[in-house]
C-alpha cells in the first residue's frame, strides 16, 4: 500500500459518520442499491441496514471490488423487521420513513445533525405501513412539478447531502467520530495494518 | 381537462422559476437525461439547454407522455457552443460548470438564490476545457468517501436541490416568476386554452 492511499484511508475514516444510517426496505434494484452506497460513500455514511422481507435476500453487492462503493461500507441484512429494528435502535434514536403521505414534514424543516436512521422503501410500494408504525416519523423531499416521483436512488441522495451539509455546519466533519475500536476494526479491514505487518 | 387537473396545471405554473437552467454538455446516457429532467420539473426548472457537439444530437425524450418529464420543459438543443452560449448569456449571467478541479468551490458556498446556469458534462471526460474557458466559475460537491465520482443525475439533483432550499428560503416560491407572455404559452401548451376554446 502507498502512503498515498494511505493517508486516503485514514482521511476517510477521520471523516466516517457514526450517528447516520440508511435502511433500504425492499429496495429490489441493484443499481438503486448500487448508487445509494455511493451517496453513502460520498457523505461518509458508513453503515447501511438492507431489509428484504418481501423480495429475496440480495445475494452480491458488485464483486465488492475497490471501485463499489460496497466494499468500504458496512452492510446490515435483514430479512425480519423486528431484528432489524431492534439493532437500528441499538444506536439510532431517530428513524424516520419517507413516505408521501399528508403527515409529512419537509426534508428541509428536519434536523439531521441528530442521530437518525432514515428509510427509503420499495421502488414500487414505498415504505410499508409495518414500517411505517415503527418509526418515529415521516418527512418528504418537497416537489413542485408536474411529476411527483423522484427515483430511490436521487431521493436517497438528495437526503443524504442535506444531512451533510446540516452535519458540517454543525461541525461533524472536524473531527473523528467513529469510535477507537470501531476504526480500527475498518482501518484493519480496509488492509492498513495488514501493510505494517508485512 | 378537469378542474383537478386545471388546477395543479396552474400551481405548478405558478412554481417555474425563470432564473436557473441545466446546461448538458455531451450527456450521452438517455436514462440520465431523463433523470435529470425529472429533476428539473421537481423543483420548477422551466427550461434544459442540451448540447452535443461530440455525440449525435438526441432525437427523442421518451414519448412526450404525460410521464415523461420532458413534455413539462423546455427544451432547447444545440450542437454548436457558440450558438448556445450565445442564448443562454441572454438570460443567465452566471454559469458555473462541475468540474473536478482544484479551483472548484463548494456547491454549499454558491448563492444559488441568483440566476445562474448549472454545466453538467459528459459521462467519462466531464465538462470540456472548451465551456470551462466561457463560463464565470466552477463548484464540486463536496465528498468525503473512497469512491469520487458521483453519477451525473445524482450530482445535479443534488445542486438543484440545494438550489431549491435556497430559493425557497429567499421567497422564490411563494409568487409567480414566469413572464406573462411564457406564462400563457406555456399554459397553452399544456392544454390549458384549448380547453377552455371547446
């Protein structure tokens, strides 16, 4: 490994967010999926909850090869609600659903700098009302067109760099987040000290 | 037409912004197109400025359908740089392209409450050095993953979402921003007099 990558790595890690997370519900579309662990990447999301309870469980997630963005998130899978929410809620004190429903308040009125899990449903069918009474509330991104559906995967950004641009006002991003063990479990995964011991 | 209809005709009329256009420079991808337009009607984006100077001009948006967001923008085409420049600096007097460069800005440091047009560039080279030397400035979204590159669909519904919080929050969507004379071709367009003429 160069110092190059190296120093890429731990300024990742310096940068990964431990008080964020996304859950797909039923999301069936590898390239949906595909791109929501590039968002997460991006913003330094770190972990992603994959909940398949109606759809089979996804079996690959590209070759997890350095170009997916697979490969350097931590990925959940569940294929039962209650398990699922009892882990989410282990760490995530806040889950909210995306749902277009009356109820909902803008993506813009929340306050992402808090610890939240946010849920994105299946392309077809949203969020679940299962879900739906699991969580602690609903937001939606707000549209003025004609159209009023925006794909999973934008929605999912969009989401997710609102979340980044209230977490680095906020400052999350000047600092480490994730905890000493946590990193460095990531930081032996990612093949840091796997080098050193060569 | 029903008065349903009629009336979110109306609402969304009501929303189009005149001061913020979508510049595609040699997106080649329809499905990104697409998406992007699907985008733009979201927020009240009127009109996309497509142009192809190294790939074919696109001869289709879909089918025009209701679904389609195409048949709710304007679309103009261009195959020559000078020409569309040309018209765009009549109406936008700040045009910032995406580029990764070092002398980008962060999207989060824009006004985007000003009028300006986004440059989004082709898939594999980016925004060519040719549109970079005629536009005003240049802005990254800001990333802190291992993987950076964001899909263009995704990074321009990121901007025009940010484009959108600010807006909103300078009052840009609370009246109508549309000319009189657009405002009445483009309800024409959309169905509206003919009905009334029936």
């Amino acid at each position: 490994m160069t110092n190059e990558r190296r120093e890429k790595i731990e300024l990742v890690l310096g940068k990964r967010q431990n008080d964020i997370t996304v859950v797909l519900e039923n999301v069936f579309d590898p390239h949906n999926i595909s791109a929501v662990m590039r968002s997460c990447d991006a913003v330094g999301v770190q972990e992603i909850y994959v909940l398949t309870t109606k759809i089979p469980r996804h079996k690959k997630w590209g070759e997890r090869s350095s170009s997916s963005a697979a490969k350097w998130l931590t990925i959940h899978q569940f294929d039962n609600t209650e398990a699922c929410f009892f882990q989410l809620r282990k760490k995530y004190t806040s889950v909210l659903t995306t749902h277009l429903s009356t109820d909902a308040i803008s993506l813009y009125d929340l306050d992402l700098s808090r610890t939240v899990a946010l849920v994105f449903g299946n392309e077809h069918e949203g969020v679940s009302n299962e879900i739906r009474a699991l969580a602690d509330g609903n937001f939606i991104i707000p549209q003025v067109g004609m159209i009023r559906s925006l794909n999973i995967s934008v929605a999912c950004a969009v989401s997710l760099y609102e979340a980044f641009r209230q977490k680095q006002a906020a400052g999350h991003y000047a600092g480490q987040k994730l905890g000493a063990e946590e990193y460095q479990m990531l930081s032996n995964q990612w093949g840091i000290t796997n080098e050193k011991e060569k």
